[in-house]
C-alpha cells in the first residue's frame, strides 16, 4: 500500500488517499520461499555474488566449509576460491558470463579452502532476476563432498588400478601364450637336438674308447722296445767289454811276437855261427885228409842243419812279422769296434731315454684318454637329463599354455566388470 497526502490550494493537507493491493497470497508465498530459503541455508552451505564475481553474503554452513569468516571474504572475487590456473582461464571467464546472461549452472567443483586444502562441493549457481526480469545477482547452494569424492577418487584410483591391471592381466596372458608357444616348440627343438647331441657322444665316447685301447696297444710296444733297448745296451755293454779284453789279447799277442822274434834273432845268430863251424870244420877236415872224412861229412851235416836252421829262423821272422803286422791291425780294428760299440752304447742310451720319456708321454695320454672317456660318458649323461628335462619343459609348456588361455579368459571378465562398474 501507499498513503498519499492531498493538497489544497494553500499546500495544507486535506485528507490522505491510500491506494492499496492485497499482497496476502504473495506475502504467504513470499514467507514460505523465505522459510525454505532458511531451511535450505541450515541445511546447505550458501553464499550471494554480485554480477561481477565480489562476494555478498555468505551462510556459517559456508563459511564453515572454507575456513573463513565473514569478515575475510566479504567483497572478495570468487576466484579466492578456485586454483589460480583455472581463474585465470578462459573456462572461468566463460563460466561468469554464462550466470550473467542467467543461465543456470550446477555441478561438482573444486574449490580451494584457507587453508589450500582441496574441497570439493555439489553445487548449483542461480541467477536472481529482479521484477523486470534482469539478473541481479547470483546465489550458490552447495553441499561438501569433500569426503565422498576422495573415497570416489580413491575408488576410481582403485577401478583405473584394477583397469590398468586387467590389461597387463591380458598382456602378459598373450605374452605368456605366445611365451608358451615358443617354449614348448624350443622344448621340442631341445630333446630333438638333446637326442642328436646323445647320439653323437656315443659315438664319441666308442671313439675315445677305442683311442684309449690303441694307446694301451702302442704302451705295449713302447715297453717291448724299451725291453728290447735296454737288451741291446747290456750287450753293447757286453762286446765292448770282450773288445777290450780282445785288445789286450791281441796287445800281449803283439808283444809276445816281439819277444819270440828276439829269441828268433839269437837262433839265426846260433844259426849263422854253426854255419861258420861248419865251415871251419870242413877245411880243416880237408886238410887232414882221409883222417878227416868222417869228421867232413859230419861238418856238412852241420853245415846243412845250419843252413835248415837258417831258412826256419827266417821263416819264422817273417811270419811273426806277419802276425805283428796283422796284430796291429786287429789292434786297430778292435779299436773301431770298441769306438763303434761306445757310440752304440750312446745310441742305445739316448733311444732308451727317449723311450722311457715317450712311455710317460704316453701313459700320460692314456690317463688323459680315460678321463676324457669319462667326461664323455658324463657328458652323454648330462644330455639325456637334458632331453628328459626338455620333455618336462615340453610338459609344462603345454600346462603353462593351459594356464595362459585360462588367465586371458579371466583377463575378459575382469574387464567386463570393470565396464559394468564405470557405467553403473
């Protein structure tokens, strides 16, 4: 209503003329609208903005949530709410100019507390429009989600988590597939080749053996020659022996020789002296005449033993001459003999040495031979362990590949709840 005083013509007032409009039906709404806006603000956090983003008023249910007063907001930007990124974008400036044109916004937002904590409200921005219909401000209702969208965003972590796993689940089931595939193939590949290489040691392994038994043949033979050597030495040893005691015969023999052919000497002395006798005895026999016949024949036969004996007394020096020359050459060639039978002595030695180094070679070589015929044997051993094993693996590669396909399933389903749940 509205009291209007009337003037007359002297300016004093006359009467008073009120013009009136029943307002109950209104005034009732208008007190519901304000018992609900109550209601609303003990249960909600609300806050009044101007058009150009400053802050109006602000309920405690607000205030609360934020960390301020009223005192410290009051005629602020609402961008003291809002992380200086997102208040400085183009987003933000979008968002003003919506409200401004009354255009109604709600949502969840992140709005940043006194303190810089992160909190997160369920909000919804509401132009007022005056009578003429042109927006005059803007309220916001809100509530603090604060703690169900961590637990959302934890959940979502966990969901992103349990995504991310379900692909590396069905990564590595097809990598474990593919994996498997390729294990059961080496596997195969591995016994055929552990067969081969088996097969191959047991030839080795006759061949060893038989090396082994030529080796044991020709440490045989080498013994024999070394027996045989050793027999050669002693006998080398043996002759030079007698060639020395050969020398020394033939040496007396030559000096015997000189000896007898002094004593020879004297006798053709003797010799030629009888001859001499004789000689005289026959002229003297001459001139005795008849007496003296018997004595002439007897100085002839002198004569004649003489010159027998002369004849025998060369023959003898010429053949004892003989034999010191012959002796000297036996001499001599003993000499060789001995020189011979001492460089076989050297021979004999040197191939006795060497035979007994070549026996220890060889024994050596024997022993060498039997360990390698050992570590074949073991070798063709470890290999058919190989092989057993590569059927093992064979085995599980098959059972693994088993597994792979079973997980790959699991992997779908993990999925599919993971799809189930992100759209739930």
């Amino acid at each position: 209503a509205s009291y209007n005083p009337i003037f007359d013509a002297k300016g004093r007032v006359t009467k008073v003329i009120k013009y009136a409009t029943d307002i109950t039906e209104q005034k009732n709404r208008t007190d519901v609208y304000e018992g609900k806006i109550k209601a609303v603000s003990k249960a909600q956090a609300m806050i009044e903005f101007n058009l150009d983003g400053t802050i109006r008023e602000a309920n405690e249910n607000f205030l609360k949530t934020l960390g301020y007063s009223m005192e410290e907001i009051r005629g602020k930007h609402h961008r003291i709410f809002c992380d200086p990124a997102y208040a400085s974008s183009g987003e933000y400036r979008a968002f003003w100019d919506k409200l401004n044109r009354g255009d109604f916004d709600a949502g969840e937002y992140k709005r940043i507390s006194k303190t810089g904590a992160d909190v997160w409200i369920q909000a919804s921005y509401n132009p007022i429009f005056n009578s003429e219909g042109k927006v005059i401000m803007v309220v916001k209702f809100a509530n603090d989600i604060t703690a169900q969208k961590n637990k959302l965003m934890e959940f979502e972590g966990y969901l992103a988590l349990l995504e991310e796993t379900s692909n590396s689940l069905a990564a590595a089931a097809t990598e474990l597939t593919a994996t498997a595939g390729q294990l059961s193939g080496t596997a195969a590949r591995t016994n055929e080749e552990a067969n081969a290489a088996a097969s191959a040691s047991e030839l080795i392994t006759v061949g060893v053996q038989t090396v082994a038994t030529n080796i044991e043949e020709m440490v045989a033979s080498i013994k024999e020659i070394s027996r045989s050597a050793n027999e050669s030495a002693d006998m080398s040893r043996l002759t030079s022996s007698k060639a020395q005691e050969a020398n020394r015969t033939v040496t007396q023999l030559g000096s015997s020789s000189l000896e007898i052919g002094e004593v020879i000497k004297v006798i053709s002395s003797i010799a030629q002296q009888t001859n001499l006798l004789a000689l005289n005895a026959t002229i003297e026999a001459a001139r005795a005449g008849d007496a003296g016949k018997g004595f002439a024949v007897v100085a002839n036969e002198v004569k004649e033993l003489a010159k027998q004996t002369a004849k025998a007394t060369q023959d003898i020096t010429n053949k004892i001459g003989a034999i010191q020359k012959d002796s000297q050459l036996a001499v001599a060639a003993i000499g060789e003999i001995a020189g011979a039978i001492d460089r076989l002595n050297g021979i004999s030695g040197t191939i006795a040495a060497a035979v007994e180094e070549q026996t220890a070679t060889t024994n050596e070589v024997s022993r060498v031979v039997q360990e390698a015929s050992k570590g074949v044997q073991g070798i063709s051993g470890n290999i058919k362990l190989v092989s057993r094993a590569a059927e093992e693996g064979s085995v599980s590669a098959g059972q693994t590949l088993e597994a792979s396909q079973g997980l790959s399933e699991l992997a779908v389903k993990l999925k599919e709840v993971v799809v189930k749940v992100k759209s739930a």
